[in-house]
C-alpha cells in the first residue's frame, strides 16, 4: 500500500496530500458507478475523498466509505457548499451531512465566492443575455460567519475555500475570525499560482489543486513528456510529483482502476526539474475559464481576481 504524506492544517487536523476527486457528469449512468470506482480508489489506498453538494456524490461517497472497511477516521471526506446555497448556508450543511452519512464532515468548503440566485432544478440559472443569475444579497463574508459557526458544532473538522483568490481572500480576512484551513483551486503547470501560493503559506493556508494533472494539453507537454521518459513513470505521475515537491494537496480523479494506482504512487523529482516544470506556467485556465459571456459562474476574471 502505498504510504501517502500528510500535511497539517492550521488548527492541527491532518489532510492526506493525495486525494481522489469524486466529480461525475450527472445523468444516471455516471452517478450509479461512482460508488464502484469510489472503493476501487480506496482500495488501491487513497483515503481522502474530495467531494460536493454540487456534484451530486456526496451519497455514493458515504456508501463507499461505510462499504470499504476502512475506519471511518481513517478517511478524510471533503465537501462544498454550492455557489446557489449561500443563503440557506446551515440548511446546505445538514443535507450534506445526511446525504454523507459518516457522523462528521473532515472539510467543508465554500465552492466559489459568488453567490448565485437559487432556482429549483438549475444549479446555474441564467439572465436575459446567457449570464449566470447571480445575488448581491448574501456575500462570502456572510457565508463564511455560517461556516464558522458550523465549526463549533463538531459536525466539520475544519473549514475552508475554493476558487478564491489573492483579492477575495483579502476580502474574506476582512470579518473572519478564522483563517480558512485550505484554498482549492485549479492548479497545474501552465497555470502554477506562485502569487497565490505565497500568499496562502504566509497566512497558514494549505493549497489544494483539482485538475492537477492539467488535462491532455500538459500531459503531451514536450517537457512533461521528456521527464516522464528521464524517470520510467507517466507524464501524470511527473505532474503530480511536481504538485507534491511544492507542497500542494492534490486531488486527481479517475474511474479507471490503473490509472488510479497511477495517481497515488508519486515518486520524487530532482530540484532542477522541479523548476524547470515551474517555467511552464502561463497563467492558462483549463477547467474553469471564462465562457462566451466571459465570466465564469457569473463573475468576470476582475471580481474573482483571477
């Protein structure tokens, strides 16, 4: 089994720094295999689940747990609270906590820091001109005092962020009383985040990074592609090493059950590589970049402070 590093976060807990990302398309077929691949991820020895209210596992991510074996305490379960909830921030816990079905939640993040206009049946509904239907009514500030007092029921380990950036950290640091444990963000070599890096170790915040592996477009990487070579792994395992020498969590997902093992049996890589990898970064959104509107779930690039 392979032996996964642990970081700590700031109020003491610690967080597997490989985790396996539990997002799935959401007709019917995808969701009722991810279960399956679920615990063929635990049992290849990942024990941190990165899931969301959002992604509509958060049910099959508990099944999983409870139907492995495996200690529940020896599972570390993230979940997030989706842009739309930020009004009914309590109410969107507790669904969570039920729909996970594990007695506590190990991290409870804020998925996005805009807050957009619940409607039944559409996570992301839209104005006349096909812009996402966001509120001004309910901020992340707002949103962040709810998490706080979350925190001191001990339903949730420790509380955090994701896609928030320099600015909107800033901003949050404003009223909180906590500092966020953890900041997810998309995060891979062509879009490195040393900016926000500094910042999150400055202020004792553990990045963590989905898409970790930046997609096709940097696995065929001329670079990433000559490492793999010099090192006898996969052009995701040079990534993924890379992520872990910076001290970054990650969390790939993949359903298929080698490519899993793939994942999670991360070698090292020499220093000088690990620059040369860092030279790479060209600030370029893969995952979450601006749609036709420009915007991304509603916000431009300037309010995310992307």
């Amino acid at each position: 089994m392979p032996q996964i590093p642990n970081k700590k976060l700031n109020n003491g807990v610690a967080i597997p720094m490989i985790g396996t990302g539990a997002w799935a398309p959401s007709d019917e077929e995808a969701q009722s295999q991810v279960k399956n691949w679920l615990l063929t991820a635990l049992n290849a020895g990942f024990r941190h689940i990165d899931t969301a209210n959002s992604y509509g596992t958060e049910k099959a991510t508990g099944q999983a747990v409870r139907e492995s074996g495996i200690p529940r305490e020896e599972i570390f379960v993230t979940t997030k609270l989706p842009s739309n909830h930020q009004h009914r921030v309590m109410e969107s816990f507790n669904e969570s906590f039920e729909n996970l079905g594990l007695g506590y939640i190990d991290l409870y993040l804020i998925h996005f820091p805009q807050a957009v206009f619940y409607q039944e049946g559409d996570q992301n509904p839209k104005n006349p001109d096909g812009t996402v239907k966001t509120i001004d009514t309910v901020t992340f500030n707002d949103s962040w005092a709810e998490l706080e007092k979350i925190l001191k029921t001990k339903k949730v380990k420790a509380i955090g962020v994701s896609n928030f950036s320099i600015k909107t950290l800033k901003e949050l640091l404003k009223t909180a009383n906590i500092v966020p444990a953890v900041n997810q963000v998309e995060l891979h070599p062509y879009l490195a985040q040393k900016e926000l890096k500094q910042y999150c170790d400055e202020m004792g915040i553990v990045l963590t990074a989905y898409a970790p592996s930046g997609y096709s477009s940097v696995r065929s990487d001329p670079l990433i592609l000559e490492l793999a070579k010099k090192y006898g792994v996969s052009p995701t395992q040079v990534i993924l090493a890379w992520h872990i020498a910076r001290g970054i969590v990650i969390v790939p997902k993949s359903v298929d059950k080698e490519r899993q093992k793939e994942n999670i049996n991360v070698s090292s890589l020499d220093n000088a590589d690990v620059e040369r990898i860092n030279g790479l970064d060209r600030n370029e959104r893969i995952c979450n970049k601006a749609d036709e509107t420009g915007q991304v779930y509603g916000w431009t690039y300037e309010q995310l402070g992307w």
